[in-house]
C-alpha cells in the first residue's frame, strides 16, 4: 500500500512539475463534461460494456451473477484484513488505482493520437499495455483499457473515465465480496 501511495505521488509530481504537462493535465481534469446528459450515457455505455465482456470472459450467466451477488454474504478476499487494513484496501482499489491507471494509461494516449495515424492504434496499445498491468486477468484488463479509453475519448476528459473506474472497482468489492 504505501509504495502504491508513494508511486502515485511520485507520478503526479513528475506530471505536473513541468509546465507544458501541467497545462496539459489541466485540461484534461474537465469538471465540466459532468453537466452534460451524454456523459452519464457514455459511463453506462461503458459500464455496460464491461459487465457483458465480464460474464462472457469469466463464463458467467446473468442468472448466476445475481445469485452471486445475493447469496449468504462472506467476505472472502478480505477476512484476514483488519478494519484499518481494509479500509486502506478500499481507498487503494476504488480511488488511489484509477487515478494512477488513468493518468498513466489514459492521458498519454492523447499525447500520442497527435502523432500516430489514428486513435485506434494508440488505444489498442494503452490497452495492451494495461491489460499486461492485470496478469491475473490480462484479456479482461485489455476490454476495460478499450472501454476506459473510449469514454476517455468520447468525453475528452479524464474525470469520466475516472469515474467510470471507480464505479467499476466499487462494484467488484461487492460483486468479487471483498467487503
């Protein structure tokens, strides 16, 4: 956990210490897109997106989901965690993760679709790139990378693909019973 905090802090220094990266990431973090319909449109799309890919990947039935998701609850991955430890657990999976994973993953693609023929190409990269950064799941992290990258490119903005992560990372503490 601290080296991720660590590692999170470092990247956020060297992104903004320089000024031209700076104003870059600034304008990346469009608060703004949250007023408009089509931004929610776009999450859910994505969301979407994910769960299906996430039941044909895994080999699950909807039928079976909703029994997971509502059976006799047990935490599994979690049991052996202190309150302190989960709790720390939970910031690094739903808030700490998605902000590195999208400024890393995320932004840079911008940066390339400039000097690349197409935004397709540089989004299968990133998300090559980060479904190699998900080894217990590396096809899965591949679909979210595409799906992240889109509602990056369809919003212009970091936040929404921010927020998607993090919508998704929470449902996976429930879904996958980490808390």
């Amino acid at each position: 956990m601290e080296i991720q905090v660590i590692s999170l802090i470092l990247t956020v220094l060297f992104l903004f210490i320089f000024p031209k990266t700076r104003a870059f990431y600034i304008k990346l973090l469009d608060f703004s897109v949250l007023k408009k319909l089509n931004t929610y449109v776009i999450i859910f799309m994505a969301l979407l997106l994910i769960f299906i890919s996430n039941l044909f990947i895994f080999n699950r039935s909807l039928s079976a989901t909703f029994d997971h998701l509502t059976n006799s609850y047990s935490r599994t991955g979690t049991m052996m965690l202190d309150t302190y430890e989960l709790v720390l657990f939970i910031i690094n999976l739903t808030l700490l993760l998605p902000i590195f994973e999208e400024l890393v993953f995320r932004a840079p693609i911008s940066i390339w679709a400039n000097k690349l023929p197409s935004y397709l190409i540089t989004l299968f990269i990133s998300s090559v790139l980060f479904g190699f950064t998900h080894p217990e799941y590396p096809l899965f992290g591949f679909i979210l990378g595409i799906a992240f990258g889109l509602v990056f490119r369809f919003t212009k903005s970091l936040i929404p693909a921010l927020l998607t992560h993090f919508l998704w990372n929470v449902f996976t503490l429930f879904y996958y019973k980490h808390i």
